[in-house]
C-alpha cells in the first residue's frame, strides 16, 4: 500500500496551518500550551490506557526492560510533562524579534525578522514523552510540525496527540498545527522524507541508524543529532584535583548521554604523575579503560583497573557506558589534531592552567562546543540558559550544538520604501 | 570508472585545509586576495589561452550565442573581477565576532562565536567568473572549498584556479583551501554529493535541473538556490504613479534574473481604473501579458497589447523573460494566500498607501523578502549591503534570501569554566 497519498494530506494540512500560526499572537500560543498541561491532568486516564496497551504488546514482544521503562508513563511522569509544557509557555516568544535593521542610502529600511521555519516533521523513536516536548516547542515558535514516533509508543503517542488536538481547537489555534503520523508502518517514512513541497526540516532524533537512514533518504533539509564522541584533554599544566574532578564527572555522573566524555587524553609529560591516579578514581567508578600501548605499559601494575588494549575504533565509539578510551598524546597539537580526526565534533574540553594552551585548544578544536576547565555534560539547552531544547545538532548549518526556540526559527526580511526602484 | 578515490582525497585534503584556514588571520587572508588580484592581470594571458579552447569547443559544438558569451573572458572582464576581488579583500573578516555572551549561575562564561562552516562545495555551471567568486568567499569566511564548474568553462575554470592555488601559496595559505575538480565527466558529481565524511556544505548554483539533482542525490546539506516567482500586489489604495513605476521596474529593468517579478496581482476595486494604465505601459516594453480571465476582459479591447489567456502554470512559472501573468484578486487576503500557494517564496511586494494592508501583507506572505512600495530587484547581497553574495538562499534553514560573508559562517560554544561539573 502507498502512504504517499497519505503524507501529502498530512502536508499540505500542516503548511496551510502553518501560515496562520505564522503570524498568531503569544497569548493565545501560550493558552495552548496551558490548556494541553490542564489536560494532561485531566485526561490522564485515557494516556494510561493507551500506554498499558504499549507496555502490554511491549512484554508481549519481549523488548529488553529499560525499553519497557522508557515507554512507561505514570501519574509522576505525567507530571513531570505537564510542567515542562508549563515552563515553555512562560518563555520568550521567539516570533517577531527584529534581529538587525539598515536603512541603505537609497531610503530602503531593511529589518530582518525572525520568523518560523514553517512545517518542521520531528522523527523519533520510543519514548512517548517526545511527543509534547516536540509539539510544545514548535508550537511556541510558530512552526507546524508533523511527528513520527516509534512503533513501540504508538497507542500512547496517538492518545497525546488527541490531547494537543483538543487544547489546539478550545483555543482556536489551527487543529492541524501539529499532527501525528496515523500509522507505525516503516513504508510511511520515505515520502516524509520526500516531501520537500510542504516540509522545510526534518529533525531526526535517536539512535545513529535512524539518523543515518533519514539523512540517507531525504530530499527535505535536515538537522542532524548525531553522537557524541566526546574528549578531556588533561594538558600538561593541568591542575592534579580539577582534571580528576572533571574527567570522573564527564565520564560517570550520566554516561548514556551524547555529552559524556567517551576519551580521555592526557599530555605525555603528566602521564607518569597523574595518569595512574584518574585511572584509580575511574576504576572505582568502575569505568573499564581501553588503553593506548603507552597508557596500558604506565598501568599495568595498577591494581583493581579494568584495563583492556584499544583498538583502532576506540578512539571513534560512542560507549554510552562506563568505558572510556585512553591515549598519551605527545603535545597539545596532537590533541588537537586528534579530538578533529576521531571525534564527532559535540563537546571537548581541555584541563590547564596554562591559558595560551587553553585558547589554543579552544581556537583549533573543530567542535559545536569547546570547554575550558569544565565538564562537557554542560552541553544541554537548560544549561545554556535557553529554556528547553529539541535536541543538540552536529550538523553546521542553521543550529549547531544545543537548539532552543530560537534555533527553530528561520527570519525574513521585511523592506520598507516609499516607491524605490532598481536604476 | 570510479571517482569515488579522486573525490574522496580532494575531501580530505579540503577539511585539512579548512582546520588550518580556520584560525588563519585576516590579515594573510587578505594577502592571499590581493595577491589573487594582481595575479589575474600578470597572468591575464594563461587565462585567454584557456578560454580560447572553451570557445572554440563551445562553437564547435554548435552552443547557443548567449551561451557563448557568458563563458568568454576578454581584458574588461578579467579587470572587473580583480576589482571584485580587492572589494571582498576590503570588507570585514565575518570570523571570530562574539554573536553573545553569557555568564551562567554556576560561573560558566559561555561566548557564542562566529567560525567557519568548514569545508563547502560549489557546483555550477558555465560563468568561469563564478570560480573566482566563490573561491574569494570561501576563503574570506575561512571555508575551504570544493569548486565543481560546468564543463563548458573547464579550461578557463582549470586556470583560473591555478592562479588561485599560487596565491594561496605565495601567502602561506594551504594550496588545498581551494580545489577545482579535475575532471568534468558528470561521473565525479555523485560522490561529491555524498561526502558527508568531509564536506559540510553543498552550494549550487545554476538553473532548476542542476539545484533539483543536487538536491535529490545529496546526503550532504544542501543551501538551495531556486527559481524566483515573485509577485508585485497592486492594493485598492495603491497611487497608481508608484505602481506603474514599481510594476515596470520589477518586470523590465532586467528581466532574465531571480528577483524579476513574473506576476502581477491587482484588487478588483481598482482594477478597471489601474489595470489598462500598467498593461499599456507594460505593453510599451514589450511584454506578454498572460491574463486570467477576468483581466482578458478588461483589456481585451486596449491596443498594442501583446495579451494571451493564462494556463494553470502561469503563476508558478519563472518566465526570466518579458511574460507577466496577471490575474484580478477579490481583496488582500486572497492576495497573500495566492503568492504563499503560487509564488517560489523568494520577494513580493505590495503597493499601497493603506499601512494597515502594508502590514498584513508583510506579515502573512512567506516570503524570504516582502516589500512594502518599492520594487523586488532590490533582493540583493549588494543592494542589502552585505558587501557580496554566494547567491540567493530560498531554503529556510541556515540562511534566508542573500547571502553573503556571514551566511558562509556558522558558530561553536567556547565555554570558560574553573572547575565547574554537572551534580
């Protein structure tokens, strides 16, 4: 069966809500997004039937438990959701902001606008909650959006949708501002992706074979959020109590997220005095190193580490585990050189005291994010400061690194004259 | 035979450079222009021999006299270039400007700054000049860059990056910052568009066919330069002096370019007072009207029009020729969902002395730019004064309408912390 007829509607629904969305005012986008977190209340009881029908066919299907936890959603998760709609609603509206303004010699006054995108599809995977996060966020700035979830949440995915619907219409807000995919069908994705005669973005968010597959398959802009492969460079003037501090923190405190460090450099000339020591503080965390040559002869008779040789891939995986890759670099070039060749561009930060070696860490790592004496788990839109974000993108067009409401708006120029002409 | 090898080695040679040209200062940079331009009036001779070859290959393969005359090179030609070249020398450097800056509660500085996007290919087609164009942008906002020419212009494409490659050298540039494909087989295009590896950024330039192949095999992001279908509005308030004046510049002064305007709309109320006026005036510069059928009506007994009943494309038909389609609107509203259903987004305009029309149009028409009372040949990375253009975005991601030295930039998060770590 063809989806395409299908997706079209779905389209062309979105970019004709998408023009009155354009231009509604913040009151009555936030009475939107205040009437959804009242009805997530409210309606609680039809989102946990749903969900007990995906947590059923989950079990049923035998997916592994944390798949299971992850598609679960009780009164306190429900909760949870409601207030983070709360907290969009009382941000900033990005929508209108003059952003710069010229008047040229001839008379013309130029501004340039910041604007919505328009229809924005969000592509993801299990976890129901991504559903109000995405919908909230685009609704805020102003873009329709098409969402396509995973299979696994789909009952509860379509049964928060008919929530957002429902709090769209009370406010008179267009109902197809924001629209679910009908159906989990793996056929429906391609002319999604296709549909660059009403969709201006896409954003995939999951793991890197979705993302690779969207990237692969579309003809409609993409906003890649990709992985992370994170690195601390402990530079030769680093500070013994801060390096172990940061890299125990980058590594441990939440080592399933794309800002975790997965590698850990360290100058040759400190390796002999330090090394050994954030390697005791990692093995008690219970981190398993994979060393270069260098670092497993400086470690060898360490005991208590879970010390294995690195391969050649090491220095490019994404663990999202307690592993970390290890590697005595002869120079902060060479760091440099390495965190650019085997990292995925996210989050690096460099340990020093020595500031021309931090600003030139800083200047020449090619990186969405480059941190000086801190932990790269900073890398997050709450952290930044912008409220709430829709992910953190890898990519170098449009947004990179964590992107907020504003990072989901495109702008326009808007020309005054009084009857100018090209001579 | 495979390009897969030759197009990979330009990649990787391309992002060595970029990490280099990166951090280059602005003062080499500019070396490296000016050296370029003086080197285009030493060497003005290699480049004749070269552009000899493309011409005689061009007329012997029997290629349309336009054609012809935009591949050709002479003295006044090369002498506007090396000016357009000390022009990009002289306008400021986009890298390393603090877009923001903010201190966090727990102490984190966070400066948002601007960096190059990294390394970017151009494909286009036969104006040799686009090679130094693109190639000066690149440089001057810190890209490497990856030039693929029409085939028509190979020679003189081939020669002129020879003179570009020794002034990169002469300055202590890296000779990879700009590379020509070597080869004009259309076999080499496909892995181009596919090195996400490498590239960051796809540009092309050049007519629909070559941006919608592009567009469709690329997994690298593409920033697309499409057709422009702009409209020119006629209000019932309009004066009608401004209206002709703007109407006759926006189809005539130049009609064969993206910001031309190829529709024109007018309000009912005053389309029997107005309508005759423009179309005459038109008429005198020898366009085609292509009328609905109202208008039909209403001109249909005027002299010396050229005037032919409109099909269902019209309106969505980028003529870049002395054809307007014309079409009588029943009230604003109908107006702007007609340019936001027909129109290529790229620039509209209303003529009105009713400010509050003005503003509903500017609002409401979703438009890259939207004019109130002059004409849209001002959507220009000169007229906008950005100094110079790539080319002209209608993609709504990364950058919208002109772009010019900024719009070739992206940013990264450079964090400065003292030890700062996620609880």
């Amino acid at each position: 069966m063809s989806f395409v007829p299908l997706i079209e509607t779905l389209g062309r629904q979105a970019r004709e809500a998408s023009l009155t969305l354009a231009t509604a005012d913040s009151a009555r986008k936030n009475a939107a997004l205040l009437r959804l977190a009242a009805l997530l209340g409210e309606r609680a009881e039809i989102i946990f039937a749903a969900n007990k029908k995906d947590l059923e066919a989950a079990a049923a299907a035998g997916l592994p438990k944390p798949m299971i936890d992850r598609l679960m959603l009780d009164g306190k998760r429900l909760a949870a959701l409601a207030e983070s709609v709360r907290q969009v609603a009382a941000l900033p509206d990005p929508v209108g902001e003059e952003l710069e303004r010229t008047t040229r010699p001839n008379g013309l006054d130029i501004r340039k606008i910041r604007v919505p995108i328009g229809v924005i599809a969000i592509i993801y995977e299990s976890r129901p909650n991504v559903t109000v996060d995405c919908a909230v966020l685009c609704l805020k700035s102003g873009n329709a959006c098409i969402l396509r979830g995973g299979k696994e949440a789909f009952e509860t995915n379509t049964a928060l949708a008919s929530l957002i619907v429902q709090a769209l219409q009370e406010t008179g807000l267009p109902a197809h501002a924001v629209q679910f995919v009908p159906t989990a069908d793996r056929a429906a994705l391609e002319p999604l992706l296709k549909l660059d005669q009403y969709i201006h973005c896409i954003i995939p968010r999951g793991g890197e074979a979705l993302i690779r597959y969207v990237a692969d398959h579309a003809t409609v802009p993409v906003i890649k959020h990709f992985k992370g492969v994170c690195t601390i460079y402990v530079d030769r003037d680093a500070d013994p109590a801060l390096a172990e501090k940061i890299v125990l923190n980058a590594k441990t405190q939440r080592p399933g997220v794309c800002n975790a460090a997965e590698n850990l450099f360290i100058h040759q000339d400190v390796a002999a005095a330090l090394l050994p020591r954030l390697a005791r503080a990692l093995g008690q965390k219970n981190v398993e190193l994979r060393s270069d040559p260098a670092a497993l002869a400086l470690l060898k008779n360490e005991a208590g580490l879970k010390l294995v040789p690195a391969s050649g891939e090491d220095f490019s995986t994404e663990y999202m585990d307690l592993i970390m890759a290890v590697k005595i670099v002869p120079s902060l070039d060479a760091a440099i050189a390495d965190i650019n060749r085997y990292g995925s561009a996210h989050s690096d930060a460099i340990v020093t005291r020595d500031e021309t070696a931090a600003k030139k860490f800083l200047a020449g790592v090619d990186s969405a994010t480059v941190y000086w004496n801190a932990s790269t788990r900073f890398t997050d839109g709450f952290e930044f400061g912008l409220g709430a974000e829709i992910g953190i993108s890898t990519d170098r067009l449009h947004a990179r690194g964590p992107m907020g409401l504003r990072e989901l708006c495109s702008y326009k120029y808007v020309i005054y004259g009084n009857g100018q002409v090209r001579e």
